[in-house]
C-alpha cells in the first residue's frame, strides 16, 4: 500500500512527506484489518492466515505469534548477513541514485527518466514496496533481495534503452594534432 501510494503520489507531481506515508499506512492497516475479520467471520476451516490471527488476537496468542514471525525475520536478517549487507548497500545507493541520477554520473538513468516520465515514480514504488516488505515479512532481506533482482537489470536495461533512443550530439571542430615534443623534435 505505501509502495502505490509512493509511486501514484510521484506521478501525481506531489510530494512524499512522512505525514502523508503515515496515513496511507494507517489506512492500509485499517483495510486489512477490516478484510481481516471479514475473513475471520468465514468457517475455521476457510479462513485465511488474516482470520486465524484475529482468532488468535482474541485467544491472546497474537504477541506470541509476531514475536516468532519476528524472530524469523531477524534469523534471515542476521543468518545471512552478506546478503543483508549487500542488499541494504543496494537499496540505499539505488535510493540516491534514482533521486539524483546526474549528481551521481547516471545521465543515462535521467535520459530513461525524460523518455518515460513514469519510470521514476515507478522505481521509487517498487524499493519502497521492497524495504516495506523487509520490515513487515518474516522473509525479512529476501523481499529486497529479490527486488533488487528485477530492479536493477530493468534499470539497466531502460538507461542502454534511453541511450539508444538519445538523439546523438553533433561532433565539434576537430582539434589541431599536437605540437611535436622536445624528444620528437
């Protein structure tokens, strides 16, 4: 929900601010949670990992249950700490380059952005879908990890892309050939 909510508020032209991200979560939380019970109102036996949670809400399990899904993401987090590290290197970068692609040397990234006005709003939906869903999942860094899979060879692809489709600068006067040197001489 935060990750549209970044991407339609990008391409809308307003801008992302903490408030507003805060909202969108609080209504995303209420949303599933609303699902959640419609879900718990069906049989046990057809109810959603959503119903059993709110049943497990009323039991007084739920803590435990979330202590455990955290635990499991700490365990990926921290078992397997270069893809962590990796992951989150990425992520940040990724952040800043897709923020400022010609501060970083990335005219191609800019050049995809002008071509497909899109792309950007796009890109900033999907790492912020990613680094939400490293702190929402128990599968903790392989959500990011598997976005930046696609995300990076995608963006790769739109700047050869852009590259491409870039009208070429015309060539300046040729320069005069180097005077001969001493040793030449």
């Amino acid at each position: 929900m935060v990750g549209l909510a970044v991407f339609l508020m990008l391409l809308s032209g307003k801008r992302v601010s903490l408030p507003r991200l805060v909202v969108v979560g609080l209504v995303g939380a209420a949303i599933v949670g609303a699902l959640s019970v419609v879900d718990w109102l069906r049989p046990e036996t057809q109810r959603t990992h959503l119903g059993n949670f709110v049943q497990q809400i009323i039991d007084g399990q739920a803590w435990t249950v979330v202590a455990r899904k955290f635990g499991a993401m700490i365990g990926v987090t921290v078992g397997n700490w270069s893809l962590t590290l990796l992951s989150l290197v990425a992520l940040a970068f990724l952040f800043l380059v897709l923020a400022r692609p010609s501060r970083w040397g990335a005219a191609a990234l800019g050049l995809a952005y002008q071509q497909a006005p899109a792309f950007r709003a796009g890109l900033f939906g999907a790492l912020t879908c990613a680094f939400v869903g490293f702190l929402m999942n128990d599968s903790g860094i392989a959500i990011p990890a598997m976005a930046l899979t696609v995300a990076v060879p995608l963006t790769l692809a739109a700047c050869v892309r852009a590259l491409q489709l870039a009208t070429p600068t015309p060539g300046g006067q040729r320069s005069e050939p180097a005077a001969p040197r001493r040793a030449e001489a």
